[in-house]
C-alpha cells in the first residue's frame, strides 16, 4: 500500500494528521500480531543519542535490527567531535553521509527541526530538550487505545511535570486531536505553559487545572504519570508537594474500574511498586508498544509501498 510518512520527518505530533497517526497505529498493530518483513533490509539507521536514553534508544534499536536494517550511531556525545567544538549543524552533514534515515535525540530544544532543514535524509525526533517527544506520544495512543478500546473522547489526567515534559507536551498535541478531556495535575511551578493552554482553547478542547491527584481519580479513563523533578525544588518543597503526585495503590479505591496508569519511565518514586501487580499499571505494555510503533514508522518513512 501507498503511505502518507514516506519521505517525510517526524519532528512534532503537528506534523502528523489523524490520517497519518491512524496509519501508524494500524501498522504498529499489525506488525504485534505478525512479525514483519525484513523492511528494512539495504538501509542505514543513524541512532544519534546526544543525550543519555535508555528505553527510547534500545526500543529504536531494536526496531531497526528487527526490520533489517544496519545501525550506527552513537549513545552520548562524550567521544564525538562536538568536544572539540563541531556545530550540529556540521555534525548532521557529516551524519547525513553515511545513514539513509536518522533518529535523533539532542537536550535543546529544536535541534531535531534544524536537522530536518540541514540534511535531504528523514530525521525522526527521539526528544528534543522539553520541547516534543512524537514517536513516545504514538506509543502513549496505542497503549490507551488497546486499554480502552478507543481513542475518541476519553478522560485522562496528565500528572507532575507539565511545564518541561516533553513526553506531555506531545501527548497533549495528540489527545487534542481525538477530543479528549484533559484533567491538567501539577504544582504551580511546572504548570502546562500558556501557549499549549491557549492552543488547547483554541481547539475548543475541555481541560482544567488541579493542584491535587484525589480530586481527579475517580473521574478519568487513563491516568498519565511523569516524575516530579526534585532538582526543580527545596527539599522542604518537595517533600510537602510528593504526597499529592505520587500514586499510591490505596489512591485508586475510587478509580473506575477500567482505569489504567501510565508513564513514559524512568519513573523515581511516584508511582508506588504495588501498582505493578494490578490490573491498573499499563506502562511496561507502553515499553512493549513503543517498539512496533518505531518499527511501523521506520517502515512507513523509508518505503513508498508496503506490501
């Protein structure tokens, strides 16, 4: 079949179309049901890992060699010649000579939009500062809509750092676009920056603010967890704000029935480990799914037609 991605970078959730989303997630599921063809069989995947990464680095990886494909790259910038003074930009050429696609993870902000304009090649943002985390947020919409049997107008509670989560910021973008209702769950200080709240106003979304995670639990379908940074605060701050974002199993004695908890991971103390034997935690299906969506979207952006 012919496809939309082919060709194309994937920098922000603004740049994929219902369309687009609703072929990723339909190829994703495919290919968990089915392992793939070898797609990627005469292709070069440049993992360019600015920044350290654990599961979005290993889970791209492990789409590559699944598909086929060779991989090089690198897992942080120690040894690279950026130490002795190399732009981005000059990095990106250099990059661009040796790789057909290139997945990229940088800590500023935009730095995956100034690769898409330096090189010819697709480049795929794995996280760029606090700005967009895509390929997570399409893991995130796969893992709620296998967990709830849909996308359209769910209620979810986006909880902790909403201010520099570049995993929320995306996933918000995302949600939008299926009309769900947002429950906004963070201290002041990392509240969701205005301009996503006026977008959200814009697209006549309904969401509101809450300083507390009880006041939002029995309301919502999914509810979507991020660390609370401690670095962010005193000790004395963070000790008053833990106990009102970190999910306790006894929390959940209200929660709907087919609720589930999610989280992009590495998680450091706010989802208590008890949850993990319930039948609410979903986040480690969220690690499982983030794989065949990297591997339907390596799939989409390097073939024309997918047969």
């Amino acid at each position: 079949m012919s496809n939309l991605l082919f060709d194309t970078d994937i920098i922000s959730m603004r740049d994929l179309s219902l369309d687009k989303i609703n072929a990723v997630l339909k190829l994703a599921k495919q290919f968990k049901s089915k392992a793939p063809k070898k797609y990627l069989l005469d292709k070069i995947i440049a993992h360019c890992f600015f920044e350290s990464s654990t599961r979005t680095r290993l889970s791209f990886e492990a789409a590559s060699l699944r598909l086929g494909a060779q991989v090089i790259g690198f897992s942080n910038a120690e040894n690279l010649s950026v130490t002795k003074g190399e732009n981005l930009s000059d990095t990106i050429k250099t990059i661009s000579k040796y790789a057909d696609l290139i997945v990229l993870r940088h800590p500023q902000a935009g730095s995956a939009s100034l690769a898409a304009e330096i090189t010819d090649k697709p480049v795929i943002n794995a996280g760029d500062g606090a700005n967009q985390h895509p390929t997570q947020a399409l893991a995130d919409l796969m893992t709620i809509e296998e967990t709830q049997g849909k996308l359209e107008g769910l209620s979810i509670a986006l909880v902790g750092d909403l201010k520099y989560g570049r995993t929320i910021h995306s996933l918000i973008q995302a949600c939008a676009l299926f009309h769900c209702h947002l429950f906004l769950v963070a201290p002041p200080l990392l509240a969701l920056p205005e301009s996503f709240c006026d977008e959200l106003h814009r697209q006549d979304i309904p969401f509101s603010l809450h300083a507390n995670l009880d006041e939002v639990i029995s309301k919502v379908d999914i509810i979507y967890m991020t660390r609370l940074q401690q670095e962010r605060f005193n000790k004395d701050e963070h000790k008053l704000l833990e106990n009102q974002f970190v999910l306790k199993a006894e929390k959940l004695k209200n929660a709907k029935p087919g609720l589930k908890v999610l989280h992009p991971l590495p998680r450091a103390g706010e989802i208590d480990k008890a949850i993990d034997k319930t039948p609410y935690a979903a986040y480690f299906e969220q690690v499982e799914n983030a794989v065949y969506i990297r591997q339907a979207l390596l799939t989409l952006v390097l073939n024309k037609n997918i047969n």
